[in-house]
C-alpha cells in the first residue's frame, strides 16, 4: 500500500462533547483507527483485550515503560495508560489513520515521539457552557463537576501546543470543522511520498 497514515491526536476538557465527534468521524471514514492502549486496569465487563485495550499487571507495564516502548504514558487514579509505538506505527505503515484520544499530558509527550502528527483541541464556547454541560449529563457529584472544571482550566491554558482549535458551539459545524481538518492531513506529501514520483514516471520514454 503507497499510503501512509497519518497521525491525529485530540484533546478536549471533559464535557466538550468529544466523544460525540469522534464517533461520527469513525462511522463515515473507515481507515480511521484508535490507538489501543495499555492499561494496568482490570477489564470492565464487555471489553476485549486488543481491540479495547491491553491488558496487563503494573511490573509488566512498568518493564515495558523502561524499555521505550510507549510513544506516552502516564498514571491516572492509580492506574498506568500507555500507547504502544512500534504498534501504533504499525497502524500507519498499514495506510490507516490512527487517533489518539488522550489528555494533555499524553499529547506533550506525543508532541516528541510523534513528530509530524496533528494536534487539535476541542474547546467549549464558554465556561458556564461547559458547567451546564456537565450538570446536564446527571452522572457526577459536584465535587466531580469541580475538579472537571478546574482540570478544564490547566488543559485549555496549554492550548498554545496545538495546531488546531474546534469551538463546539454547534455540533453541525464542530463536525465540518473536525473533518476538514482530517481531510487537509490526508493530503500532506508524508501521506503518500511516492506520488509524484509515480506520477513523473508517466513522463519517461513519452514522445
């Protein structure tokens, strides 16, 4: 296959309606995949060990950590997530396109072991927004609605990182925003370096 995937990491604060995206760019382009993690986490019920994630204990994780071999990682309420490199590589050089759907954190690190990957961040038009947002979904506290709206704060403060920003003001036009960005990185050169060779070989020998 002459394509290589391409990279796309997207970050956004928790309520920002994210997750509703995401699943709207898969459904319509196929050769959209994630990034599987590894996760030191027992299973939940319905998960499948590599397609949802690996599964795996805390040394052998650890192990794996200081070896090199995640592009990022980190540890969250206990538990370590890492995404596999060679692995996730692999995605690409099979000509998909692989999503990261991390945090801040994981994006600075991919920033390093990605180099050439697509940033963009999902931001809600406003504070009370998001606040009512997160209100409306009935699932947290209010001291999880707290602390998600001052995580909200740290991860819109490193936005500066990121190639590109989203408003979801709108869900219509959030999405033709998302999938112009994903369709713009289909096309950049590293996606198919051989095509204009290709191309120019039509030349060769033509009268």
């Amino acid at each position: 296959m002459s394509r290589i995937g391409q990279f796309y990491v997207l970050c956004a604060p928790s309520g920002t309606g994210k997750s509703t995206l995401v699943r709207r760019l898969t459904r319509e382009f196929p050769s959209v995949r994630f990034s599987v993690s590894y996760t030191t986490r027992a299973p939940r019920e319905g998960e499948v060990h590599g397609k949802d994630y690996f599964f795996t204990d805390k040394d052998e994780f650890m192990r794996l950590a200081g070896q090199g071999f995640f592009a990022e990682w980190a540890e969250v309420h206990g538990n370590c997530y890492g995404t596999p490199l060679e692995f996730t590589r692999g995605l690409a050089e099979q000509g998909f396109d692989v999503l990261f759907d991390i945090d801040v954190q994981g994006a600075r690190q991919l920033k390093e072991s990605l180099p050439g990957a697509c940033f963009a961040m999902l931001l809600p038009p406003s504070r009370a927004s998001l606040e009512a947002r997160l209100r409306g979904r009935g699932t947290d506290d209010e001291a999880t609605i707290a602390k998600r709206m001052r995580n909200a704060a740290g991860e819109l403060a490193a936005a500066d990182m990121f190639d590109y920003w989203i408003v979801n003001d709108d869900l219509e036009k959030a999405y033709d925003s998302l999938r112009a960005v994903y369709l713009a990185r289909t096309l950049v050169p590293s996606a198919d370096p051989g095509q204009v060779s290709r191309l120019l070989a039509q030349w060769e020998g033509a009268s």
